[in-house]
C-alpha cells in the first residue's frame, strides 16, 4: 500500500498516456499559458477592481450585522449568509456581487434578510 503524501511517481516521470489508458485526452498540463495574453490586461483590472469593491461591502456588511441588535442566532444566521456570499464570489463575482447588494438593501429597509 503506498502511505506516502506524494504521488506514486514522485521523482520520475509520470505515466505516459497509452499505459494510462488514456489515448487522445489531454492533461491540464498541457493547456496553453494564456495569463500573458495583453487582450485580457483590461478585463483582469476590472476583475480585480470587482473583486476589491465586493471585498470591501462584504467587510462593511460584516460589521453592520455585527452591530446589529438582534439575537445571537439571528447574527449568526446573517453572518452565513455572508459567508455565502464569499464562497459565491469565488466561483461567480457577479451574482455574489447581485447577492450582497440586496443584502444591503435589505439591511437599509430595516428588515435583516433572515432565511
């Protein structure tokens, strides 16, 4: 049984394909490098301008459920949808973007956006 943390092949080469059964596929090391392409410079800056703008409502929300005055169960269900919100923005910025403004909004109308 192998009991070490690294692959069987650790120091050698890997399996070549026709011994892994895997013909035409394709590793994900072999994809092309395309974080160098100059067409995407303006949409990373926007990303990351996205990215900073939900981290910094996200940090805000965070201390205005933490002053709420509500129960702790009630802080605790509002600070998971937060959370939510964080693991959304990892996958999807813009619905996680959608999902703490209404968050906010809620949270402007005075109704805390309890589930």
């Amino acid at each position: 049984m192998h009991r070490h943390h690294e692959p069987p092949y650790a120091g050698g080469e890997p399996a070549s394909e026709e011994s892994m059964g895997r013909g035409s596929e394709r590793r994900i090391d072999d994809r092309p490098d395309v974080t160098s392409a100059p067409a995407e410079a303006p949409d990373d800056q926007e990303v990351a301008a996205l990215y900073a703008l939900v981290a910094e409502r996200l940090k805000q929300a965070h201390a205005r459920v933490h002053a709420l005055n509500v129960s702790a169960d009630a802080k605790t269900a509002l600070t998971r949808q937060l959370l939510i919100v964080t693991e959304t923005a990892k996958r999807d910025l813009p619905e996680a973007a959608r999902r703490l403004s209404r968050f906010v909004h809620d949270l402007d109308e005075g109704r805390p956006p309890l589930d």
